[in-house]
C-alpha cells in the first residue's frame, strides 16, 4: 500500500507541474561540483561569463575559486568590470574562445544574454543591436598562454557555440586535464546552426566524459526549449 499511495501521489503533484524526487545528485549543479571537486581552491573556467551570475553562484560554493570567466560582449564585459573586477582569484577576460583561433561575426543581441557566434534562428528572441568581426581563441591557447596545468571545471553557456568551445580544449582534454564540464544543451532553434543534442554527447563522450546529471530543463511552446548538462571524468568520481 505504501508503494501504491506514494505512486498516487507523486503522478498528482505531476499533474500540477511538480516532480518530487529524492534529495541528492541532481537536484543542484554547484552542489554537486562542490561535492566532486571538494578542493578549496579549484582552478574554474566560466566560458560566457555574460555579468558574473556563474562567478557568483562559484563563489558561493567555494571558499576561494580561482576563477577565468571569458566574455566578449562589450556592454556585458564593461557591467562585469564594474562588478566583479576587485574580487580575489577572479581574472575577467573580454575574450570570445572557440574551436580554433582566428576572427569571426559575434551577433550582440538587445538582450546580452542572447548574444551569440551563430545568427539568430526562429524560436529565439531580443533582436540583433550590433554585428562585429571579433578576435577568437582557444582554452589550449589560454591555458599554454598563462601557464595553466588542469581546469577542475570547464563551464560553456555560449549560446549554441558550447561545442566549438570544448573543441577548443582538445589538447587538455586528449591529456585527461579536465575534470568537469558543464554545459548548456539547446533543443528548439534558439539560433541557426545549433548542435544536435547527439553531436555534443557523442564528442564528450568520445574524450571520454560520462554524464551526471541535467538541471533546470526550460520549456517554450510546451517542448523541451534548454537544459544544464553536468558531465564528469571518471577517474575524478571520488573527491580528493
């Protein structure tokens, strides 16, 4: 009777749009990088930094999180300035990273949010306010640059060009010297061009990455719109 009673009232809190489920892995993406990486000061990359919300939700999770947030919108870099410029540990980078170095058309959207690498498609929203040919580098070329060994958590919320970005890291990724990575995946054509779902699992997969969990899945015109994917190297399960 217990099973059958928690079934009725599990599919009626569904019913109502809610999900009840146990509390532990899945629930929260910080709290679960928290509890894998474990270290005080782990070396965090937060790739589309927009006006610092990564920054501060790591902060909060870690003591002191050496943090290198890259973002190439101007009017969200110079609001990140003004904000998060004199924190400890933090390096702000007006800078765009991808698959390979080189320029490329950044599409600066009236919502700076929705700034992207790939032109607006029919689902997304904002409307394109600027179009300008910037300078593109890599996480290999970033972390030789600056002499950076490992990367505890690679974080990428560049609206659909995520993939592009985690190519960029092959090298750290062919040597096993990422330990996390966290990403946004995006179902509907927010943009032109956006990566399958499959496209992206298949080359994590490949470099041999396993899957966590999804967060916050977000719905538009009741279908699956875009999710948080958590994905781990397995040699790193086991916090230190």
């Amino acid at each position: 009777m217990g099973s059958i009673l928690k079934n009725i009232v599990r599919s009626s809190f569904r019913r109502m749009g809610y999900d009840i489920r146990r509390s532990g892995i899945g629930r929260d993406a910080y709290s679960d990088i928290r509890r894998i990486v474990g270290s005080k000061s782990p070396v965090m990359f937060d790739i589309g930094a927009n006006v610092g919300q990564t920054i501060d939700a790591l902060r909060k999770a870690f003591p002191s999180p050496i943090i290198h947030a890259f973002e190439p919108g101007k009017a969200s870099f110079d609001r990140l300035v003004q904000t998060h410029s004199k924190l400890p540990y933090v390096r702000l980078n007006n800078l765009a990273l991808g698959s390979k170095p080189g320029r490329q058309i950044f599409f600066e959207n009236s919502l700076t949010d929705m700034s992207s690498f790939l032109p607006l498609g029919p689902d997304g929203w904002g409307e394109i306010s600027n179009q300008r040919e910037i300078e593109v580098s890599t996480v290999d070329r970033y972390c030789m640059q600056y002499e950076i060994p490992f990367i505890d958590l690679l974080k990428s919320d560049t609206q659909g060009f995520d993939l592009e970005v985690i190519k960029g890291a092959q090298e750290l990724l062919n040597a096993r010297k990422i330990r996390l990575i966290y990403l946004e995946i995006i179902f509907q054509k927010l943009y032109h061009g956006v990566p399958r779902i499959d496209e992206i699992y298949r080359f994590i997969s490949d470099n041999g990455f396993e899957l966590v969990s999804f967060y916050e899945f977000h719905y538009r015109n009741e279908r699956a719109g875009w999710t948080d994917a958590l994905f781990i190297q397995p040699q790193f399960s086991t916090v230190p």
